[in-house]
C-alpha cells in the first residue's frame, strides 16, 4: 500500500453547472442537486432539470458527486453515478470527483470516502458559516490515504458492496 492524495488518482475534481432552478422536474435535462445524493445514493426523484446544460458536465459512468457545501453533519455525503442511471448532469453545489481508472477503481474510492474517519477528516477542515460549511477543491484534492493495488482494491470493493447490498436486504426484510 501507498500513500497517495485525492488529486493523484483523479482526472478532475471540479464544481457543477450552474443553471436556473425553477423548482420544475419536467425540463428535458436531469440535473444533481445537493438533495439528490442525501441518501448516499443518486436519488432520481430528487435531480433538478433544465431545458438547457452544458455537455462538459454530463456524468460518466463512475463518477462521484461530493457534497462540499452543506450544514455540517451532511457534508462529504457522497454517491456513485452509474450508467444505469440514465443521462444525468453534474448540478451545482456538489463537486465530481472522477477517478484515473488506471490508479483507483471508483467503486474502492467510494467506500473509502464514506468512510466515518474519512467524513470527520472533512467535517474538520470544512469552513463553518451560517447553517452551512463548505470545503474547497483544492482541500479536497489534498486528502490523503493509503491505496492497495488495482487487483487488491477491486477485491476490498467487491467484498464491501456485498455488505452494503446484504445489510440492505436485511433492513427491508425488518
């Protein structure tokens, strides 16, 4: 294992479009809002949408949107993009954190992000103002971690997202 920061393994970490927000979802475009990712997970019935958007935003499969500005105990709350998904832009307010496939697989960063220590390392160095703290690109870019190799980390991911998916089964059957 290595040590590496956030902006080692990324192609980018960059801000959403900024659009205007009508409260309507019927627009022809899908759009990431800081609710859509609340639950962990891409929450479709929570994207904004717009009629216009900018391409250079469209997510790509593995894509990660990180909340960077909201009140305190929900910021680093973050969620994978999957192609299942469908066609969705990356919205203002959450950053998209996406990954050098060849350094680290999406799914391993995503549990390594949600990881408590991992959130409280954020919490900590996020700037408070009023109801809300935010976290800088660049502060994010410099979180630093141990990394395994590619063949490693597939295996932690795997291992992990059959966790997530058993504790979930076993929530709904409670």
């Amino acid at each position: 294992w290595e040590q590496r920061k956030l902006s080692d393994v990324t192609e980018s970490i960059k801000n959403g479009y900024t659009y205007r927000a009508d409260g309507s979802r019927d627009h022809r475009y899908k759009i990431t809002r800081i609710e859509s990712i609340s639950s962990g997970v891409i929450n479709t019935e929570k994207l904004g949408s717009s009629d216009e958007v900018n391409e250079n935003y469209r997510l790509v499969d593995g894509d990660i949107l990180f909340s960077h500005i909201n009140s305190l105990p929900y910021i680093a709350n973050t969620a994978l993009y999957t192609a299942d998904l469908g066609e969705i832009y990356h919205g203002m307010n959450l950053l998209n954190i996406r990954s050098r496939h060849e350094e680290i697989d999406s799914h391993f960063l995503l549990h390594l992000l949600k990881k408590e220590s991992t959130r409280d390392w954020f919490r900590i160095i996020a700037k408070p103002a009023v109801n809300q703290a935010s976290i800088s690109t660049t502060e994010v870019g410099s979180f630093k971690f141990l990394i395994p190799g590619m063949e490693e980390q597939k295996k932690i991911s795997s291992s992990l997202d059959n966790l997530d998916h058993l504790i979930t089964l076993h929530r709904r059957a409670l």
